[in-house]
C-alpha cells in the first residue's frame, strides 16, 4: 500500500520531517517515491514551519494513498492555512 507520511530529518534534538509519499511496508527514512513538502517543527519568527504541493497531494490521495495520523493532520492544517 502507498502512503503519506514523515520522514524524520535534522540533528540531535532538532527534529525536521519531509513528508513523503512511500511503500509502507519500507522504512521511515528509507527511499521513497515522492517528496510532498517539509514540516518544521521548530520554526520560529519568519521561518515557515509547514510548507506541501497542494495538487501533489490530491494527486496521491486519488490514486488511493493513505496519510497516517499525522500527516493527515498536518494536510488539514495545511489546508485552512491555504484558505
């Protein structure tokens, strides 16, 4: 099955995520298929903390990927943001 979901990135205790589009029986931070967007946690000031290509993602969301919960989440809050 294909999925949505974070693939952790940064440095000890400053966590930085891609959110990818991958095989879900592979790793976390294995190859994947796509790369969606980014999520910073730690943003702070001018710094944008979650940035996706809108059309990419209802691109795999109609061809049948599933996000899990927190790039479900973070997709919904993308989503007001862009309204």
């Amino acid at each position: 099955m294909i999925t949505i979901r974070l693939s952790r990135g940064g440095a000890k205790k400053r966590p930085f995520y891609h959110i990818v589009v991958t095989d879900s029986r592979k790793r976390r931070d294995s190859g994947y298929i796509e790369r969606l967007g980014y999520y910073n946690p730690n943003a702070r000031g001018q710094e944008v903390g979650l940035h996706m290509d809108a059309d990419r993602i209802e691109h795999w969301l109609k061809e049948g990927a599933r996000p899990t919960e927190t790039a479900a989440k973070l997709i919904k809050a993308f989503r007001k943001q862009a309204d």
